[in-house]
C-alpha cells in the first residue's frame, strides 16, 4: 500500500508540476503594422469684415482699408510653396440707387504688409477679373491690411454705393 501510495503521490506531483509549467510555458503571438498619417494641405483666409463703409467726398480720393492693425486680415498655409491671394469685384459698378453708379476700376487696391496701413505695394485696379495681389513660395501665416484708395470724380451725385469684393487664398 505503501507502494502505490507513493506511486499516487508521484503522479499528482508530475499532474501538478505539468498544470504549473503550462502557464510558464505559455506561447506569445506578435503582430506590427504600419500607421499611415495624411496632411492634406491647407490654407485659410480670415479676418475680412462682413462690411466696410466710407464717407467719400465728391473731387477727392479716399482711403478705405479692409483689415487693420487690431483686426488684420490673415492667410494660413502649410503649403511649402505657400499660397496666391487674388480680388474681385462682383460687378462692374458700385451701385447707388436709380442710375447712380460708380465704377469698380476707380478703386485702386494694394497689399499692406503691415495691418497698420504701411508697406503699401503692388497695386491693381479692381476689377470683375480676379487680380493677383499677393503671391508667397513658402508655408506660412500672413496678417495684413487692404488699402482701397478711391477717386471720387466732381460731379458724382450725392447717394450710398454698394459692392461686393471677394478674396480668394489659394495654394500655389
């Protein structure tokens, strides 16, 4: 008895030393992969009022700027050949009531790189036409201010003009 006592004792601990080194033993799987991360390019334009308003006097030119120094326009690209910025007028005329009309192309526009209204170049004529007024070759961010200067002929009649400009930023 003592025998098979012994023998009973040595199966339970093979049993039992067999059951622990399973978990000792457990196998392992790995697997990789590859993450793949996109960004496409971008470029913002911001900071243009719903509205901008001047009193013109008849027989002189005027300044109107669109973007100031406290409220700049701002263009955001992370397109490293950076980005073209053209205006346009929505129609040929700015439109006082009855016939009342003053041309678009009296309206001459420069880009201020500065959105206090200094380092004033590069100026077009406004137009139906877009006209490029600012062209950059590298990512960046733009603040900036658009000067309107407007010659207002003598004989304008007396009447509230309106207009609509659009900005267009796109990637180069």
């Amino acid at each position: 008895m003592k025998t098979i006592r012994l023998l009973l004792a040595s199966i339970f601990a093979v049993a039992a030393l067999a059951i622990g080194g399973t978990a000792a033993l457990a196998q392992t799987s790995t697997q990789s992969t590859t993450v793949t991360l996109s960004v496409p390019t971008s470029i913002t334009l911001s900071g243009l009022a719903a509205t901008y308003s001047q009193s013109l006097v008849a027989g002189s030119a005027t300044s109107l700027f669109m973007g100031t120094a406290a409220a700049p326009l701002t263009v955001n690209t992370n397109d490293a050949l950076g980005y073209h910025l053209t205006i346009a007028a929505g129609a040929a005329n700015f439109v006082g009531s009855g016939t009342n009309v003053i041309p678009v192309g009296d309206d001459q526009v420069l880009f201020c790189t500065n959105p206090a209204g200094s380092g004033c170049g590069g100026a077009v004529l406004l137009s139906t036409t877009a006209q490029q007024i600012r062209n950059t070759s590298a990512s960046g961010s733009d603040n900036f201010a658009l000067l309107n200067s407007i010659t207002i002929p003598a004989t304008q009649a007396a009447d509230t003009y309106t207009g609509s400009v659009s900005l267009v930023a796109t990637a180069n």
